[in-house]
C-alpha cells in the first residue's frame, strides 16, 4: 500500500484494533528499551504501524531493515564504549605500574628521619657559572677548574697542531703554550 498518511488511514477502526490488540498481547516486547528507543523515531513508529495495520511481506521487510539498521548502531556503540572503558583501564594499569617501577626518588630523603636527600648530593655549589667572568676572559683555562681536564685538552691541543702542521691553528685555542 506505499507509505500511509498519519492522519487518514491510522485513524480507522480496523487499525486502531489492530495496533490495541498488538500492544495488548505484546506489552512486555514494547517496554523493552531497545524497542521503546527505536520507536521514540517518528519514521521507525509510522513503519511498526504500517506491518500491524497492513501485515505485506514489503512492509515487514522494510521495518526489519530499519530495525537492523538501528540495532546495529546500538551495538556499535556499545562496543565502542566498552572497549574505551577498559581500555581506560588498562591504561591506568600500565600507567600505575609504570610509575612504582620508575619513582622520582631525587626529592625523597636518604634515610626516614635524615633532612638530606638524594638531589643534595647531586648538586655542587661550586659549579655555579657567572656570567660575568665568561664575558670578560676569552681564554678558555680560565674556566677549566679540573686539572686533569686541563692537561687533557692541552694533550688534544698539541696533537690537533701536529696533524693540521700549523694550518687553521687559532689563537683562542692555543693556551696551553
């Protein structure tokens, strides 16, 4: 019969019979939130009461898309939520147990009732750079505190001018003469 007018055809008497009858026998189908849901759509609605006022093979078939259709989505969803649940989870997991294999321990005292921690030891206030002795010396063993290191890079320095046999040899790097 092609699609009904709301109106016109819904309001006879056989229908209106029909649709009682079919809410009357399957109340408990109709309560079912999935069903309830797809009937809350006014297209899903005008369909359902198209297959029970004129039950053709076409009618059925097309409410039957629709509601597959529609309970797919509903799935979908479901899973969709459920697999970002857990996942949330499993991400909490991980992260928990990654955090109590690689504790910040810097900040935490060495001992229960010692003040001292383990970034104290680290830092050394000796090694504090000044601005201002870096922009008055041009000479780089003014800033070499370490004497090892000073005698390394003299070593360094002297074998760098022997292969380069005087070429590209700067002022600013021969201060170990």
């Amino acid at each position: 019969m092609g699609k009904i007018e709301k109106n016109n055809n819904f309001n006879n008497r056989y229908c209106r019979e029909q649709v009682g009858r079919f809410i009357k026998e399957n109340k408990r189908f109709l309560e079912h939130k999935v069903v309830k849901s797809f009937l809350e759509n006014e297209e899903n609605k005008q369909l359902f009461l198209e297959v029970i006022c004129y039950p053709t093979p076409e009618n059925k078939q097309k409410l039957d898309d629709e509601f597959k259709k529609f309970f797919f989505n509903v799935r979908f969803t479901a899973f969709l939520s459920s697999i970002l649940y857990f996942n949330s989870i499993n991400y909490d997991k991980r992260h928990r147990k990654f955090k109590s294999r690689n504790q910040l321990t810097l900040d935490q005292p060495l001992e229960e009732n010692e003040e001292l921690s383990f970034k104290d030891l680290l830092s050394d206030p000796s090694s504090e750079i000044n601005v201002d002795n870096i922009l008055r010396s041009s000479d780089i063993k003014d800033f070499i505190v370490d004497p090892n290191l000073l005698k390394a890079i003299c070593v360094w320095q002297n074998k760098s001018a022997e292969l380069c046999k005087g070429k590209m040899q700067s002022p600013a790097l021969n201060f170990c003469a």
